[in-house]
C-alpha cells in the first residue's frame, strides 16, 4: 500500500459500521438506516445479510446504505427504484446527466431524482480523472461502481481500491456487462458478466429492496413476452443502425450482442444494419460508408437530454449524401435509448424502441423533439406507469 495512507487523515466511521479492516473485495459491514420494503434484518442491530456480485465478490452489510457514491445512471436508477434515491452523493460526470432519469420519472406520479448538491466524480476535460481524496470527502457507506472501472481511471491501481475499501467503505458494481468487454488486468481472471436484470437483483439485496425488484421484474417480464409474441417474421424486420452523431461523422453500435447496453434493442430481434462489420469504440463512419450500410431505422444513442434529435435530423437532410439515406427520406431517424439503462428506464426504452421499429404491432411512436418521455394514452400504453410508479414509492407492496 502506498505509503502515504498513513499520512491521511481517515474519517469517522459510522456507528453502525462493524468489522476491524475489510480485504479488498469482501467482508466490510455497511449501512446503517433499514430497508424500505419490509425485508431488512432483525432490529437489534446484531443480524446482518449479505449481496454478492463479480468482480467484488461478497459484502456484509448491517442494513441498507444511506451514503452512496454512484458513477454510471444504471445504479442511480436502481437506488431510486429501491426508495433510496436519496442515498445517492454522486454522479460520475455532470449532473445534468441526470436529466436522462427525469425524462422517464416525469411519467411516474411522485417519481423523483433530486440532482441538485450532488459531487461530480470526474473532473478530466479529456481522458477520466477521478481524484482520490474526493472518497474520503464524501465517506459513503457503499461505492456503487465497479472497482474494475476506477482502476481504468488515470493514475489509479489496484491498491488504491483496497486503501478506500478498508479506510472508506466497499465497491459493488459490475462495469463491463455492459457490452462484455474486458476489464483491466486485475480483474481479468475470473470476472462475470451479468444481464441489466441479475445486476438490478443483486442491487435490490444490498438495499433489502427485493420485493420491489420481484415486481418491476414482473413488469418486465410481461413486456418482453407481449413483445416478442407479436414481433413479425424475421424476413419482416427491418435494418436498424444505431450511431451517434458528430461533427458530420457516424459512430456505430451493434444492437443485437450480448450486454445491458442492448437490453432494450436485442430482445427486439430487429436486423443490425453493421451485424457484418467490425465495430468497435474506435470506429467511425462517414456519409458516404453510412449510405453503404443505408439502414431502414436510424437510433441515436443517448436521444435524451445529451442530442438535439430534432437539429440531428435537421442537419443529415440537408447535407448532400444525407438526404439519401432511407432512414432520413422515410422520416425514420428517432431518439434512441441511453446504454447505461437501468431497470426503470429499460421499461420506456423497451416500449419506445418497439414502437419506432414496429409501429404496425404496437402503435406509432409520437414525434419527439426533446423533453420528457412523450405521453403515450393509456390504451397504447406496452406497460403500467401506475403500477410502477406504486412499486417505487412504496404504495404498492
């Protein structure tokens, strides 16, 4: 460990917080206020419970963490689906990001994110850089990031992880599920990936929040079965590319590969436009290689909040090979779905993205120019937002 630890001033552990030192990746009790579904341990203090979840492994906790940082919006979303949205003292970039959860929650009755007074954890212009002290600033009782991404941070290693585990508090989060890639050496052997709905389980444990989890699940799962019985016939389905715009230039995503940054396109079993190149981060598409690939349907990643959708489709008609894309003389370029889903917003994706794809199966998607979520009628409605909304705050247990 590096030496320097023994010169930093380590904060006031909480009360409840039992347990001498914890080992990098396990042991540490954590939590002090109980569970909002009637499922924490026993009220004596002396009974504690478990959650477990790669590359973490096991964490002791009390009860359910009230102090929590948060780097991506999919764990934001969990916490506030599990009546801990309030726990949250962080966002790994601006806060304004969180404006992709108010899009949704503006459709639940008394559904909220409060952005205002959270710390943001990256302070890089360029590259991603985290500062260590801002761990001991914030002293949660949880990190809800996977402790493999934050060893990719500059200037962080697998030491730091273990100082800020036993000094702070634990990690507990899982990264690379996202598109199954591989993480940072130390964490290489023997990681795990997970669907968006075994991680959103695992999270519900941690906040003893199971019964909500059980019914959202429900929700979901009833969604993807309504969807998938009334899909057509594969020969049907129309070509979707996936990109993000810039700077006259494309940058593609596949839509049907594993990970839950495609839990709202795969279960669709919508024809990938670029299924036959080699896509990566890296790559990138000009006018006249996207006319090559000329899908049916283009999604813009990231439609809410971060993209003017209505300026995107604006500018591609009126560029000179733009215009000739299908997607753009057709009227079929839409928002698409932010990839760092979590379980509240994997439900409006799933119904949005079914609705851009198959209009003639579930309704039209309404024209969307920005702003919340649009508002669908009831009787077009793939899934309860009343049911929800319940689930999340409670009334419904």
């Amino acid at each position: 460990m590096d030496p320097s630890v023994t010169t930093r001033k380590v904060p006031t552990r909480r009360e409840c917080l039992k347990g001498g030192s914890a080992l990098f990746g396990g042991g540490l009790l954590a939590g002090c206020l109980g569970g909002s579904d009637g499922s924490t341990p026993a009220d004596d203090g002396d009974q504690s419970y478990e959650a477990t979840m790669s590359p973490v492994g096991t964490v002791e906790f009390t009860e359910p963490p009230t102090n929590v940082m948060v780097y991506n919006l999919l764990y934001a979303d969990m916490a506030v689906a599990y009546g801990y949205g309030d726990a949250i003292n962080s966002l790994g970039f601006s806060t304004e990001v969180g404006k992709a959860l108010d899009s949704f929650y503006d459709r639940l009755d008394g559904v909220s994110f409060e952005r205002e007074g959270l710390t943001q954890l990256n302070t890089g212009s360029g590259g991603i850089s985290v500062d260590i002290e801002l761990f001991y600033d914030l002293d949660s009782d949880l990190h809800l990031v996977d402790p493999a991404l934050v060893v990719s941070f500059d200037g962080w290693n697998s030491d730091d992880i273990e100082e800020i585990t036993e000094y702070i508090a634990p990690f507990f989060g899982n990264n690379y599920s996202r598109r199954h890639t591989e993480p940072p050496e130390p964490y290489r052997d023997g990681y795990e990936y997970y669907t968006l709905w075994e991680i959103s389980e695992k999270v519900a444990e941690v906040f003893q929040a199971q019964q909500r989890y059980e019914a959202l699940a429900s929700i979901h799962d009833d969604l993807i079965d309504e969807i998938q019985s009334n899909l057509p016939p594969e020969e049907e389905r129309p070509t979707v590319g996936s990109v993000i715009y810039m700077d006259e230039t494309f940058y593609p995503a596949k839509i049907n590969t594993p990970g839950f940054a495609n839990a709202h396109t795969r279960p669709l079993g919508a024809t990938d436009a670029f299924a036959e190149g080699d896509v990566s981060y890296e790559s990138a598409y000009d006018f006249e290689t996207m006319l090559e690939v000329d899908p049916d349907y283009i999604l813009h990643r990231y439609g809410y909040s971060y993209y003017d959708i209505t300026a995107i489709r604006d500018e591609l008609a009126d560029h000179q090979v733009g215009q000739q894309l299908s997607a753009v003389e057709n009227d079929r370029v839409y928002t698409g779905g932010n990839p760092l889903q979590g379980p509240v917003m994997n439900l409006f994706q799933l119904e949005m993205t079914a609705k851009q794809l198959y209009p003639e199966q579930f309704g039209e998607w309404p024209t969307y120019t920005g702003g919340p979520y649009p508002d669908i009628p009831d009787d077009e409605q793939l899934f309860d937002r009343q049911r929800v909304a319940d689930i999340i705050t409670g009334s419904s247990q």
